[in-house]
C-alpha cells in the first residue's frame, strides 16, 4: 500500500513540476513580443521599429539565413503594426505616408531576398528601408 502511495505521490509531484516549467517557459517566451507592442505612440513604436530592422540586418551582414529569416519576419509582423496605428502619426506632413509606402517596399523587397536566400542584397534593402524610416521621424526628434 505505501508503495502505491508513494508512486502516486511522485507522478502527481512530476506532473505538478513539469506543467509549472511548461508555464515558466511560456512566460519567458512572451517576454519579449509583450516588451515590443505598437503603442500608437509615434515616438515608441519607431524606436521598436529600428530595433526589429537593427537585429535584421545584423544577421543578415553575418550572412546567418535562418537568423535573417526569423528577424525579418518579426521585422514585419512590427511593420504592419506600426504601420496600422501610425500611419496618419503626422498629417500635417504631406510626405509622410508616401514615405512610410517606401520603406514598405524596401521591406517588401528584403522580405523577397531572405526567401531567396540572399541576405547580403536583403541587406542593401534594409539599409535603404532604414534611411526612410529615419526620415519618417519630425526633425527635431531626428537629431
């Protein structure tokens, strides 16, 4: 009797300890997309943006094709974010959305090349897409 006790005593205990890992290791996989949500703030969501584009063209200047892939997609899961709610940020600006459509396309175009595997040209297109993005931003806050 205490045997069978005691097995059941230790299955309940593994079972307990391997769901609490499994919701740790959840958790810790959410840090990072719960840290980099779109606010509709103008200036917050940019500085998410450039990161996502920053992290991209690392690995693509590494030549890492799966690392390139994984960023780039995150990359543009955040552009269209950030697209969404920012997109009339400044209408007083009539270059604005054009601009915000250029970068787009470069993204679009870098997108097509890290399929290809190519991330050295994704890389050209990135840095392209990175100077329009820069200029999306007021220029008192470029500086």
């Amino acid at each position: 009797m205490t045997r069978n006790l005691t097995r059941t005593f230790d299955s309940v205990a593994i079972r307990r300890w391997m769901l609490a890992s499994l919701l740790l290791l959840g958790m810790i996989a959410a840090i990072p997309q719960a840290r980099a949500q779109m606010s509709g703030t103008f200036g917050t969501d940019i500085v998410i943006i450039e990161s996502a584009l920053s992290a991209t063209m690392t690995a693509a200047g590494n030549n890492d094709v799966a690392g390139t892939r994984v960023n780039m997609e995150e990359l543009y899961r955040q552009w269209r974010q950030f697209r969404q709610k920012n997109i009339d940020a400044r209408p007083k600006d009539p270059q604005f959305a054009p601009n915000m459509l250029k970068a787009e396309e470069s993204l679009f175009a870098a997108s097509k090349l890290v399929d290809q595997e190519k991330p050295a040209a994704a890389r050209a297109e990135l840095e392209n897409a990175q100077t329009l993005i820069r200029n999306l931003r007021p220029q008192a806050e470029a500086k």
